[in-house]
C-alpha cells in the first residue's frame, strides 16, 4: 500500500520543485531547487519519524502549500524589477492621461470623427472608422509612452538622475495655497517630459539641460 | 489593540514590516555558529522567531551576495546540505545593528514611558 503512495508522493514534490525552477533565474536553478528540497525532505522525514510512517498525499499537500505557490517562491529570489518604478509612476500615469484622454480622445472625436462623416456618403462606416482608428491610435500611443518610460526608468536607476536636485531650481511657489491650475501643471508635466527625453541623446549635455529644464 | 482586531490584514502588513529587519538581525546572530538552512529555522522557531523556508533562503542569500555569510555545500547524513556561517565582514556588521537595535529598544522605551 506505501510503495504507490510513496510514488505519488515523490512525484507531487518533483512536480513541486519543477514548477518552481521554471521561474528562478537560470544560473541560481539548481542550486536553488537543491536547497529548498533538502528542506522540504527534512520537513517529510520530520513529519513522518513523528508519525511512524510514510506521509499521505494530503499531508505533503500541506506541506508544499505552507512553503507557498510556486511563482511566489520563485519571485522571492528575484531582486525587484519595476518596468515603470514608484518615483516615475504618479509621472507616467498623468502623461497617459493627458495625452490619451485630454489630446488624442476630443481631436478624434470632436475633429476627425466629424470629418470622416460628413466626407463619406454613408455615417455608419464612418463611425466604424473613427472607432477603428480611435482604438489603434489609443493603444499605440499608450504602448509608446509606456516604452519611453521603462527607458527613463532603466536610464533613472543607473544615473539617479532625480537626486540630482537643487532646492534653487523649483519653480516659485503660487502666493495663495491655490492648487495650481490644470493648465499650468500640465504645461509643467509636458515641458518635464520633453526634458527629461532631451537629456536621453547628449551624455555631455545632460546635467547641464536637466538644470535648465529644472529651472524652466 | 481592536483596530488589529478590526483589520487583521493591516496588522498582518505592519507586524511584517516590523519583523523584516529584526529577522536580519536574528540570522545574523544565530549563524555565528555554522548551520545549515532547516536547523536554522528551528532553532529560529524554537526562540520564538517563526521564519518560513520562502523568507529565509532568499534572504540568506542576499545577505551571503552582500558578503555577510558564506556558506558551504557539504554531506551530512547522507544528505547534501548547505552550511551558513558569519563571515569575517558580517562580524563588525552585526555589532553595529545590535547597537542600533539597542538604542531603537531604548528609545522606544522611552517614549512608552512619557505617554
């Protein structure tokens, strides 16, 4: 009755251990894996010496959910890796804003949409094209900006470019404790953006322009 | 205590936050004698530091990349096991936290003591 039982077993925990070697990094696999699967025998010959016999299938169970889900124990050796981190984030989130629901969104539909319909002798596949082109150009543009983030990202972890501040160079501060207005923050986030891309071609330049952009 | 009650998952969040760094330092003191990964998470558990495997291997081998372990793959009753132990450069390092924890316990008591 144990022999089958003791296949399955080992099987569930090879399982187990596959799964979460898929997910680590190449070159630490095996010394991973073979790490955490002394542990976990440890663990099943501690059980079973406890109990006097092989372990069931639901018991290992337990087991190998107490050490958790694969993936997540895998993530746990990875250092942390952000595509857009905390600091860019709040950044790129309003440049998506801004550009695809305050620019692209009202042009297509308050200006090109219109257009395409009264040009065209029937309104249905008019509407279907402005949706159509809508749709692309949305996703595009998002893919895109996304892209130009991760690049600012990576660029940003290495240089540090943001610790690179003067208290001088902030723009003054508005007399009352009125929020600045929509315009004037999205001038601001526009010119930010278009500085921080200046600074990507010139490695000369680059303090020099950030200070400017800084003090714009 | 009945906001912990109240909203387990946020005690949960912070009683981690708390634990993260104590845990270094308790692995820190436990390896100044070698161990391998499951001993060290018993006698880990047995002090009253519960630390399950999914926290403790990464972080011993962050703390051996940073240079304040080393360890060893040797064979132990038949099995092969990875041995960890305080190197030389954790030594100092584990002083200085012990200091730092002793003066953040000091302090904590003495905030405690004027509310």
């Amino acid at each position: 009755m144990t022999q089958p039982s003791q296949t399955n077993s080992q099987s569930l925990l090879d399982r187990y251990l596959h799964a979460v070697r898929f997910w680590l990094p190449k070159a630490q696999q095996q010394d991973i894996v073979n790490e955490l699967s002394e542990d976990l025998h440890a663990q099943i010959e501690e059980q079973e010496s406890a109990l006097k016999r092989p372990l069931n299938e639901s018991e290992l169970e337990a087991i190998l959910k107490r050490c958790g889900s694969p993936i997540i124990v895998a993530s746990r050796y990875r250092p942390q890796k952000y595509l857009i981190g905390p600091a860019l984030f709040p950044i790129w989130q309003f440049v998506l804003k801004l550009v695809l629901v305050w620019v692209l969104l009202p042009i297509l539909v308050v200006v090109i949409g219109p257009a395409l319909v009264s040009a065209s002798s029937r309104w249905q596949p008019a509407v279907w094209q402005t949706f159509s082109m809508l749709c692309t150009v949305l996703i595009s543009t998002a893919a895109a900006i996304t892209i130009v983030f991760a690049v600012l990202e990576r660029l940003e972890s290495r240089l540090r470019l943001l610790d690179r501040w003067n208290p001088h160079s902030l723009p003054p501060a508005p007399r009352t404790e009125k929020r600045p207005s929509r315009t004037q923050s999205v001038f601001e986030i526009i010119t930010g953006v278009a500085g921080l891309l200046w600074l990507l071609p010139s490695r000369t330049t680059r303090f020099s322009c950030w200070d400017r952009w800084r003090s714009s | 205590m009945s906001h912990g009650t109240k909203n387990p998952q946020l005690f949960e969040n912070l009683r981690l936050e708390l634990r993260r760094g104590c845990l270094i330092v308790a692995v820190l003191a436990q390896l100044r004698t070698e161990q391998y990964g499951y001993t060290l998470r018993k006698a880990l558990a047995d002090d009253g530091l519960a630390i399950d495997q999914g926290t403790l291997y990464p972080l011993l081998r962050r703390l051996e990349s940073q240079g304040l372990l080393v360890s060893q793959w040797r064979e132990e009753d038949k099995r092969n096991k990875r041995f960890y132990r305080l190197s030389p450069t954790g030594e100092p390092i584990l002083r200085q936290l012990l200091d730092e924890w002793n003066n953040i316990n000091q302090s904590l008591g003495r905030i405690l003591q004027e509310a």
